[in-house]
C-alpha cells in the first residue's frame, strides 16, 4: 500500500468529516505531503539512529566491499553437516 492509500485508511474519519470537497482534497495532498517528509530515508534514520545512509546506487559497491573484507568460513574437515538440528 502506497502512502496515499495509507492517508485514506488512517485518517478516514477526519476526512469524510469535511463536506467540502476542495477542502477535503487540500488537507489530504497536506497529510500525504506529511506522510512523505516523515518517510524520507534521512529523517528515518536520524529517528532511529542509522550511523549511515547510502544512496541507492552506491549500495553494490558497500556489499561487495563488506563481502570481501569478510573472514572465509573455517572448514571443518570430518564433519559433512556440522549444524543440523533435530527439532
């Protein structure tokens, strides 16, 4: 569900309570443009304490690097499945 469709849902009674139709449509572009200013990835993260926010198109490079910088998994030799559980 989208953002508007959320606007719609969550604040259904607030806006069949305005009988002007123009009216009506202001305070819902409002609540929507709300909605999305609280969205942004910044200000999400600022609210949760995200050290960092990457752009989207730099995102493959940070895996590949975190990947790579990453210890290889030690093999253990006798064991074929070392970590099945019977539950």
């Amino acid at each position: 569900m989208g953002l508007e469709g959320a606007v719609k849902l969550g604040y259904r009674k607030e806006l069949e309570a305005i009988s002007d139709s123009a009216e009506r449509r202001a305070l819902f572009d409002k609540m929507v443009a709300a909605a999305y200013a609280r969205g942004k990835a910044l200000s999400t993260a600022t609210y949760f304490e995200v050290d960092e926010v990457i752009d989207p198109a730099d995102s493959r490079r940070f895996i590949v690097t975190a990947l790579l910088s990453a210890k290889p998994r030690p093999r253990n030799g006798h064991k074929r499945r070392p970590n099945i559980d019977t539950w």
